[in-house]
C-alpha cells in the first residue's frame, strides 16, 4: 500500500522537478521568495565545498588576526599572506562574501563571523585539520565503499607516534572548550563527589569540571601517551585502553563526552557494560556528543559526522532513541536529556545505574 505521505511527496517532487513550475514559482509574488530561498540553498551545497576551502586559506594565511588589529588594504594583506595582489584582492573578497572580513571602503576589516571565529580557537583548528578529511572525500563513493582513509590514519590511536599524540591531542584540547561550557550548562557536576572522564584526552573537560565545582575529585582516563599530556595538578591521570582495560572505580559521575560516535555499536556496547560495572549503586553516566536526527542540525549529525567517521574508519552518528536503547541494555536507568545550547553540536544524556 502506498501512503498518503508517499504520494504528497511524489507529487510535490514531480512539481519541483519540472522546469516551468520552477519558472512559474520565480515569478509568481507569493512563491517567488520560497524559490529565491530553495535555489539558494541549492546552490549552497553546490558550493559548499568551496566556501570550506575559502575558510582554510584564511586560516592558513592567517588573514584573520590580520584584520583584528585594524582594517587594511590590498597591498598591505599581499605582503602580510605572500600572494600576488590579484590573489590577495581575491581572497579578501571571497572571504568578504562569507562574513570573515568585511569591506569598508577600498579596505578590509574583520567579519562578524570572523571575530566569531576567532573567538573559538577550536574552529580553526578543525578547519585546518579538515584537509586529512577532504583527501578521503575526493572520492566520496569510494570512501563509501570502504571505510576508512587518511584520516583514520590520523586517528590511529593505539600505534601512534609522540608527534601524531601531540598532534591529535592537541585538537581535540582546542575544540574541547566550547563543547565543556555547553555540557556544564546543561548538566550540574556540582552535585557529584568524584568525576571521571573516560578518553578525556589533556583533561580540558575534567578542568572546566573542576572549575565549575571545586570540591569535585577528578580523574581523567585515556592513553598512556594521552594522559601523559594532561598539566592540570588538580586532574589524576589514568593511563590505560577502555577496549581493553577495566575502568578505575571509585567515581560517582562517569563522562563520555565526543566518545561513543567514534567507536562503532560492539566498542559501545562493550564500554557501556564497563561503565555499569564501575559506576556505584545511584551513580550517573553522562553522555554529551552530536547525535543525528537532531532538530535543525540534522545536516551536522547525518551529513557531517556521518561521512566524517566514514572516513574515520569507525563509528557513527546515533539518535537519543538510539543512545537511549543502548544505556538501558547496559542496565542504566532513567536516561534523561539535558537541552544544551548549541544542540547541533553537543547534546547530553544522563542515565543512573540502579541498586
């Protein structure tokens, strides 16, 4: 049986297909900005991949900074980036197009959505990072094929190099502080004696923790190479595998903050029954990460992670539903959602284990 839905949209997309209805709906007053607005974002994904391109080349000349001091010429941006003037002239208008700078006059000051993203350190740090993921996406069926490429390279966690840690500890370090704020919102630690934060990395979480509830005890478990990165007095570090190893006990809050969507369901299952047997009677996981299906940020769950951790090589975006089911099979309780800010990007679950 074919449903009423089902056939809503074979209509609707056999309106939208054909080319007079798209000129009639240009013209025509009252459809006229609902056109405007869909070839706009159609054109956006076109686009897309260029517009991330323009965001590295700032990055990469460092033209942001640039502009922060004080509005500047053409000339003065070539001989800061090394381009040619016509490059320079190019650059700075493309990154005009996107709100990273701004014209004024015949010069160029800093963008709203420049000092934004200079206000986050982290973005920039992914922007440059992203060129590990760009390889992999050249060819994007390919990667669909097979999972995996040069970024799952970077992210080999176990066999890494001193230089590969510090280098993928170091991201993660400055994308991590934004995300911290979001969760510590949402979620109050405060109530909780004992933190520990498992692959919390150089404790960045544990650390805005600690500063959010002074009294809290916190412990950070990772890689031996990882915790051996955290400088943080107040934060023990643990060093061991979370595949392999058992989790140290004592901790009546138990984090997994952007840890579950990289590991594929047998790893989180795994990790998850782990958690159950360290956790005390009445004590709290939380779970903070992007999730798919989210509301408004449905192109960042499904579109973004979802070809992100395809060329990771592991892991996946999963729902609440579906992080939901798989607390409770671990035997934790009362799973509860805890509105973040920013929930495209970071949303939080806590769940109880009972006794």
């Amino acid at each position: 049986m074919v449903s009423w839905r089902d056939r809503w949209i074979e209509w609707r997309n056999a309106r939208l297909a054909d080319p007079a209805f798209q000129r009639w709906a240009g013209h025509f007053p009252l459809t006229r900005p609902v056109a405007r607005r869909r070839a706009a974002r159609l054109f956006d994904v076109v686009a897309g991949f260029v517009y991330s391109q323009v965001a590295a080349a700032v990055v990469e000349t460092r033209l942001l900074p640039f502009l922060r001091v004080r509005s500047r010429t053409v000339a003065e941006v070539a001989v800061h980036t090394g381009l040619p003037p016509d490059g320079a002239e190019r650059l700075l208008k493309a990154a005009a197009a996107l709100r990273l700078a701004e014209r004024v006059g015949d010069r160029f000051a800093l963008g709203t959505d420049g000092a934004a993203l200079l206000g986050n350190p982290g973005v920039a740090e992914m922007i440059a990072h992203h060129r590990f993921l760009y390889a992999d996406l050249a060819d994007p069926v390919a990667l669909l094929r097979a999972r995996g490429g040069s970024l799952a390279d970077y992210w080999s966690y176990a066999d890494a190099a001193p230089d590969r840690v510090a280098a993928y500890s170091a991201l993660m370090a400055a994308s991590q502080p934004g995300i911290a704020a979001a969760v510590l919102d949402a979620y109050p630690v405060a109530r909780h004696r004992r933190l520990l934060d498992v692959g919390g990395g150089q404790g960045v979480f544990a650390a805005a923790a600690l500063d959010r509830a002074p009294g809290l005890v916190a412990t950070v478990f990772d890689l031996p190479a990882v915790v051996a990165r955290v400088t943080d007095r107040r934060i023990t570090g643990v060093g061991g595998s979370f595949v392999v190893d058992p989790l140290p006990g004592g901790a009546d809050l138990i984090a997994l903050v952007r840890v579950l969507h990289d590991h594929d369901d047998a790893v989180v299952a795994a990790l998850l029954a782990k958690v159950h047997a360290a956790l005390p009677p009445g004590g709290t996981l939380l779970v903070a990460e992007p999730m798919a299906e989210t509301r408004g940020g449905e192109a960042v769950g499904d579109a973004y992670f979802g070809l992100y951790l395809r060329a990771m090589g592991s892991g996946q975006p999963r729902s609440r539903a579906r992080l939901s089911t798989l607390l409770i099979e671990a035997g934790l309780t009362r799973v509860r959602e805890h509105p973040t800010v920013i929930p495209a990007l970071v949303r939080v679950l806590s769940a109880i284990k009972g006794g």
